[in-house]
C-alpha cells in the first residue's frame, strides 16, 4: 500500500513500520487491516489456551 513503509536492520530484517499520516487518514480501514495483520502474524508461534480457560483466568484476575 502505498503511504507504509518498513524500516530495516542492516541483515535487510524488518524492524519498524512507518504510515504516513495521510494515508491513515484517507484509508484507515485499510491501515487498520494491515496493523490487524501485523499482529497476527507476530502472534502465529504464541502457545494457544484452552477458551474455557482463559475466561477463567480472567474472572480469576477481575477483568471478566
């Protein structure tokens, strides 16, 4: 997409990501999508729990 940029390390790694303002403006579902993606694909090694489970750690906790 236009208006993203990635910033990379000297191994040519990916490091940081730059949107222009106006392209948040003027396409922020869009960018909104593209950050949603981000996340998941930094998440896809995280070790998945049990739903039951995680509700109840949250009960547990107080935020449920």
């Amino acid at each position: 997409m236009e208006g993203i940029s990635y910033i990379t390390d000297n191994h040519n790694r990916k490091t940081a990501v730059v949107i222009d303002l106006k392209t948040i403006e003027e396409h922020e579902d869009d960018v909104h999508d593209f950050i949603d993606a981000l996340i998941a694909e930094s998440r896809k090694n995280d070790e998945l729990i049990d739903w039951d489970k995680a509700k109840q750690d949250l009960k547990s906790a107080g935020k449920l």
